[in-house]
C-alpha cells in the first residue's frame, strides 16, 4: 500500500517532491520498496508520537527547499479506486490552500459508518475545478450508530480522510499558536537541521514530545479551515474486514490468503503465512495468523483490535505487537 500511496501520485509530483515521514527503524524498508524517491526524503522520527508532531517534523524541513511551499499531508494506508479524480482534487485543494486556507479532503459517505470521524459542512465558499469547498463548521469524533445515520441523511457531513492540503507558513502559525510547547520542540529540532548534531538533537527532543493528532492538535480549532468533499473510491483500511472488502472472495463471501482448507465456512478473512489454517463450520470472523501471535475476532468487532493493542501496551507486552 506504501508503494501504491506513492505511485498515485506520480501525474502531479516529481520524486523530489515526496517525502516520507516513519519511524526510524522503518525508514530503511520503505526506501528500498521505492527506489526512486531520494534517500535523503525521508525523514525519520525516533518514535511515532501521533500525526500532529509528525506532519510539524515534516513542516519544517520542507522550507529549507521552498520558503512558499504547499504540502499536502496523504497517508499510506489507503486505497483510491478514482486516480484521475484523486489527481483533480489535490489540485484543487492546492488551489485553495494558497489563498491562505488550511484544506482538508472529506469523503462522500457510502453508509453510515461509526468508524470514521465527520467534519461538518458550513458555508460554501465557492467552487474551484469544479469541486464545492465549504468552511468547516464542526469535527465529530466517532459518533454512536444512531448519531452517524441522522449525519448521513442530512448530506452536509463527510468523512474524515485525514489528508490535508496547506501552505508550510500557515500550519507552523497554527502550531504556534495551538500547540506552542510542539512548536518550541520543532524550533529546536529546525536549529539543528543540516548541523552533525541533528540526529542527537532530535532523538533528545523527540523523547519530550506528547503524542497528539492533528485533528485535536490543530484542526478542531483551525483559522480558516475549509473542506472539499470527494468521492474517489476511497477505503480507509485501517482494519482487517476493510482489508477484506478489497480482496476477491469466493462464492460464500469468505477471503483466505495463505494455505488453508475450509468446511462450512462463511464471511471469514484469514490472512494467514506458512502454516496451514483450517476452518470448520464458522461465520463472521477474521483470523490473522503471524510468525509470533494469533488473532480471532468477530467480524463486527473488529474495531476492538486497537484496544486489544492498548491493553498489551498496559501490561508491558509490547514484544508480540
């Protein structure tokens, strides 16, 4: 996915133009699955501490190259059917963004999903490439099933995609100005940039940073944010049964990757490796079988693998994660 996020956007970018943002001990990896971006474009953060502090990392080298640079902020796991659509809305977004506004990209909702946070739609402020750009009125956290469907039918409400477009200069002022403790942190980070002393620097830095998003970081209380609503084919697959809803199934709804054998079985993803996985008479689950942990769940509750995550995390077992 890493590499595809990367090839869609080979119509608008040169390779110097894209940059990565991961974690250290991933840098190496990613840049060999793409060879042609230059090495020095990754930028690494000792620790991931959430997508404020990485989108702020990334901000402050981008002006060493363009003082007037625009950046859009995309992520690597998602999957966009409409290439050509997704081309149109970056550009116009790029097209709003340099009047000064912070753009984020909403998606047309398909359902009413409680996986997804919303941004609600204020005033229209025009139409650029032949997509409507409204002021944001409201971000909405994941909302309870009954809330999602009345947002939904309303039509004024698209999904949180959690990819912006914004000049440099304008999201360093609202870290300054909503994050001042990250933006001291990024200032000194910036000093060091270039200097032998960067990576010690950084890594001392980062030790100190609070891990934070952008959406409640930043965004929740942005100048001027404005969002485009799009409709690109877009999946967030943040969870296996998105995964599964990509992937080709058989005759009665199930996806096996790896070498298995089923009987009766229905609606079930298993994403397994060496080892063969078989399934009797069950419905409605996701199996995902690793070199060092196994995972079963119902389908339905998919949503409770972070938390499965945070309790491992609480009891000091990060080895299995």
């Amino acid at each position: 996915m890493f590499q595809h996020a990367v090839d869609r956007l080979a119509p608008l970018f040169e390779p110097e133009q894209i940059y990565v943002v991961t974690r250290q001990d991933q840098s190496a990896l990613l840049s060999s699955q793409v060879p042609e971006l230059p090495s020095s474009n990754f930028i690494n953060e000792p620790v991931g501490r959430g997508t404020a502090p990485a989108i702020g990392l990334a901000a402050i080298h981008l002006p060493q190259r363009d003082p007037e640079a625009i950046m859009a902020v995309l992520t690597a796991d998602h999957f966009i059917a409409d290439q050509k659509r997704f081309s149109q809305a970056l550009e116009a977004a790029s097209s709003v963004a340099r009047e000064g506004h912070l753009v984020t990209l909403g998606i047309k909702p398909t359902s009413s999903s409680t996986a997804f946070g919303y941004i609600e739609q204020g005033q229209s402020v025009g139409v650029v490439y032949d997509l409507r750009v409204f002021r944001v009125e409201n971000f909405i956290e994941k909302p309870k099933m009954n809330v999602a469907r009345n947002m939904v039918a309303d039509g004024k409400y698209s999904w949180n995609s959690g990819m912006f477009v914004w000049r440099v200069d304008r999201i360093l002022e609202e870290f300054e100005d909503q994050m001042p403790e990250l933006y001291a942190q990024l200032l000194e980070v910036k000093a060091a940039l270039g200097k032998p002393e960067s990576r010690e620097v950084l890594a001392h830095v980062w030790d100190q940073v609070a891990e934070q998003t952008i959406d409640y970081g930043v965004m929740e209380h942005a100048k001027d944010a404005v969002v485009i609503p799009i409709d690109i084919g877009w999946t967030d697959v943040g969870s296996w049964a998105s995964l599964s809803e990509l992937l080709p199934r058989d005759q009665d709804g199930n996806t096996f990757v790896g070498p298995y054998e089923e009987i009766d079985t229905h609606n079930t993803l298993v994403f397994g490796g060496k080892r063969l996985i078989a399934t009797i008479g069950v419905k409605d689950i996701v199996i995902v079988d690793s070199e060092d942990a196994l995972l079963i769940c119902a389908k339905k509750r998919e949503q409770e693998v972070r938390q499965m995550v945070d309790l491992l995390k609480a009891n000091g077992e990060n080895e299995w994660l």
